[in-house]
C-alpha cells in the first residue's frame, strides 16, 4: 500500500480519507462496489471503521446504499446536481463577496496564478486538471469567509459535486474559456474594492453559467439520442 496513514488520526477518519481521495481521484467511479473487507484489508483495520467511514461519505452524498448489492460509489443524479449548484452559487457568491476585503494581495495573485494555469489548459485540454485547478481557484475567495456557517455551506455544496465535476467540463468544453474570464473579472473587481453586492452577484452568475451550460448540452444531448432512436 502506498498511502501514509497517520496514527494520530482515528481509523475511522483514516478510512475516510481513504476512500473519499479515491473518489474524488477517480479511482472508484461513479456506481463502483465499494466492499468493506477489502478496502479493511488494504488499510490493515477492522470493517467497523470502515463501515463508519462509508457511512459518513453516504450522508454527504457521494455513496449510495442498495438492497442486496451494498455500497456504491453514487451515481450522477441531474436533479441533485441542478439542486447542488443552485444552491452553491448563493452560498459560495455571498461567501466570497464577504471574503473579498480580507482577501490580501498575495493570495489575489495566488489565484490569479492558477487561473493563467488554467488559461494555459485551454489549447490541449485536460477537463480533470482544469477541474482540480478551479477547485483550488475558488478555494482561495471564498476560505476567508469570516461567516462559518455560510463556509459550512459551501463546503458541503463542493463535497456533493466530486462525482460530476470533470464531466461538466469533459460535456461543455467551450464552458472553460468563458470561466477562465469570468475568474478574472471576479479578481479585478475584489482588487478594485467594489461593492459587496456586485461581487456576490458576480460570483453567483459564473457559477450558474456552469449550470446553464451543462443543462444545455445534456438536452442537446437527449434530442440526438432521442432522434436515433426514432432512425432506428
């Protein structure tokens, strides 16, 4: 086993972190069986902390239980995902517009930094780095959220998202180019002290541009499939 655990940590927290880093990883996909005396096994623990482990990952959304099969990583539910996102671009747009005075020049030019990485994505595109790249873009806004209930918000929103991230980019490609400019429109308006509401609503509508775009293709999506079937 490659992984370090950390024995200062519980097994249960171990397992956890285990398991959710291979989800959001990708090693375990959308409707992979997750069985608990392998994944014991492979950690060196006892299935109860394990078990623990996947129950908590299936209050967050990101495993499913089913009747004789057990846990399966969870499938990408469109209704939730459309919930998910709604809800996110609320939470996070008014997170990062009350982050936005404290946020300090070298952690502007931080994201900055990753956005002109993200940029520099754009001629060969990798949807899962861009992904991991934006992730970490938006991290830096809105972590200084002094508010922690509203932080609690978005970090439950970003946790109900790993198993559609890479496919939104991966189905609306063109959707990149456009976040990549609306990321530096979100920077120079903290940099130029602009209005509270302003910010918000900025950040707000670039998530929700995502969310349109994504629904967009997958009904284009529908009306191919839909008029294949109808051929044959």
């Amino acid at each position: 086993m490659t992984d370090t655990l950390t024995p200062s940590v519980s097994k249960s927290e171990q397992a956890y972190d285990f398991i959710r880093a291979r989800i959001t990883g990708h090693q375990y996909t959308p409707g992979y069986r997750l069985v608990l005396g392998t994944i014991a096994d492979e950690l060196h623990m006892s299935v109860v902390p394990v078990r623990e482990a996947i129950r908590r990952l299936e209050a967050e959304g990101m495993v499913t239980f089913e009747r004789n099969v057990g846990a399966r990583v969870s499938v990408v539910d469109e209704s939730e995902y459309v919930y998910t996102m709604e809800t996110l671009g609320l939470v996070e747009g008014s997170a990062i517009s009350l982050a936005a005075p404290l946020l300090t020049a070298p952690q502007i030019a931080q994201a900055r930094g990753l956005n002109e990485r993200m940029r520099r994505l754009l001629d060969h595109f990798d949807p899962h780095e861009f992904t991991r790249l934006n992730e970490q873009f938006h991290a830096i806004l809105f972590e200084q959220c002094p508010n922690p209930h509203i932080l609690d918000l978005v970090h439950r929103g970003w946790r109900r998202l790993p198993g559609v991230r890479d496919s939104t980019f991966a189905l609306v490609p063109d959707r990149a180019a456009h976040s990549v400019e609306e990321h530096e429109q979100i920077l120079r308006l903290i940099e130029d002290g602009a209005e509270a509401l302003e910010v918000e609503l900025t950040a707000r509508n670039h998530r929700w541009r995502t969310l349109d775009a994504f629904l967009l293709a997958r009904h284009h999506d529908q009306i191919h499939t839909d008029s294949r079937t109808e051929q044959s």
